[in-house]
C-alpha cells in the first residue's frame, strides 16, 4: 500500500534527504517526527543520534524534562511490508522495560507515543539519563564494572538476558559515573508461564546470560583501568557458542561493511564512524 501523504511519519516537514538510502533506514526517507506526545505531554524533537535499517533513536524536551523515544522499522523492503516488523520489535523492547521497572540503573519506560493524536505502535520512548556510552578507548574503574555486573545479575534474576553486551557503547556511563543499561531491541525474556520449563528456552535463557557474563568479562579486561587480568584468561573463559558465532559473524559483518563502502554509506573499512551522520556513540571519532 502506499503510505499516506497524511502519515506522520512520512510528512514532508520530517523527511531530509540523507546519504543512506532509503532501504537502509528505518523509516526511509523521513527522520524522527519534530514533536511528539508522552504520557500527556508535548515533546519537541532535539537532537537525531541514530537511524540504522532497525530503528532511529532521537531525543525530545519538553521544559527542562527530557525523554528519548526510540522508532522501530516502518519503511517497506523492496515493496514488502514492514510496520508489523517495526510494532512487533516495540512490543518486544516494551515488554523487557516494563519486566526491568524498578531496577536502579535502567531508565523509566514511559508508556504510549502518539504524533498528532495518531498512536505510534512502532515507538518506545524512556527517560533520559544524562551522560555518555563508554567509548572504545575510554577506561573506567574496577568498581563501575563490578556496578555492571550487578546490574546484569539483578536482570538475570528476573529472567531476561540482555544479549547486546559485547557493544560497549551499549553501556552508559552517567554523569553521576554509574553504568546504566538501555536498547532491549534484541534482549531475551523467559514467557512468564510455567510451561515454559517444558520446553528448550531455560536453556537457551542459560546460554545467552552466560554470554553476558563473558561480554562484560572481556570489557574488564581491555577496559578497566586498574584491573590486572591476562589475556589468555579471557581466551580460556570464551565460551564455544561465542567461537562459532564470531566463525559466521565476522565475515558477514565485514561483508556488509564492503557493501556499504561500495554503495557509498561508508568510507575506508566501513565502519559505523565514517558515515556521514553516524551514531552519536561514534561522533567523537569521526570528528
């Protein structure tokens, strides 16, 4: 179907054209909405600091509060649908919130997002944590890992596995210098239901917490400035699913880099960094 001239997600007043095309952004040719509305309130948009093909992430301030929201996939591939991918991912990353609400360290989900009165089921907004994502060279102390860690345990006991761990820059630093956890996109919850004992995903549950717990592992050891880990410890915790996995990953990615050097989204080796408007995560490098 064609979208509508009235959606407003595909207004002209919200699409810019950019570098990347359309296919490879979330909401095609269109950014983040300019104003948005929480929990009764207006928001106007501030700042874009990501759009990939999954989703495009903007800030949003209304007085002195500010939130984020977070738009899933809306923009069809090749003609095939995909607002039923973007509501299902919402509804996901939704659910993982509101099974972490109370947990220090994770930001407040904030309920539905609306743009002119019209319900936006691919958007999860949260509130806004002042501070940085730990970046690639930064270092951090002994005790803000051991905070992870017990971030990533309290999360383990209700029965979720955050999964993206191995991105540092999926770990804030706060202005108060504590870690904070956020992007539950492809996080992992058990259903809660009996039944599920029944069935193969306790142990999946197992295997992919174990992968968090080696991911933060991994961070101490080329991160925490004063820890004093070897290397080949961090080879010998490596569990075999994380070997198999980088045998696949790591070609696929460094395919999908030369594509996108080759199509002219990225420079040099295709990292995230030489895009024209990368993430906010990678700015710093790119300047």
């Amino acid at each position: 179907m064609t979208p509508s001239i009235h959606d407003p997600l595909l207004s002209p007043a919200n699409c810019q054209p950019r570098r990347r095309p359309n296919l490879l952004r979330a909401l095609g040719p269109c950014d983040p909405p300019s104003s948005i509305e929480v929990a009764g309130k207006t928001f106007e948009r501030t700042e874009i600091v990501k759009h990939d093909s999954w989703a495009a992430t903007a800030f949003y301030q209304a007085g002195s509060r500010r939130i984020v929201c977070k738009f899933h996939r809306w923009q069809s591939i090749v003609g095939i649908p995909m607002r039923w991918l973007g509501r299902f991912l919402a509804s996901h990353e939704r659910h993982i919130y509101r099974r972490l609400q109370g947990i220090d360290n994770v930001p407040a989900e904030l309920g539905a997002v609306s743009v002119i009165g019209q319900p936006m089921p691919n958007a999860v907004a949260h509130e806004f944590i002042p501070g940085h994502p730990l970046g690639d060279e930064e270092r951090a102390s002994a005790g803000f890992f051991d905070e992870v860690e017990r971030l990533l345990r309290r999360m383990h006991e209700r029965g979720v596995a955050y999964v993206d761990t191995h991105k540092c820059e999926n770990i804030l630093v706060g202005d108060d210098g504590q870690p904070y956890l956020f992007d539950f996109q492809i996080s992992f919850a058990l259903p809660r239901t009996r039944l599920v004992w029944l069935t193969p995903l306790p142990g999946l549950l197992r295997v992919l917490q174990r992968t968090d717990e080696y991911c933060l592992f991994k961070h101490r050891v080329v991160r925490c400035q004063d820890a004093a880990i070897e290397w080949h410890e961090m080879d010998r915790r490596r569990p075999w699913w994380i070997r198999a996995h980088r045998a696949i990953a790591e070609p696929l990615r460094n395919l999908r880099r030369r594509f996108l050097v080759l199509i002219g989204v990225r420079k040099g080796t295709g990292r995230a960094e030489t895009e024209a408007a990368p993430e906010v995560a990678f700015r710093r490098l790119a300047a």
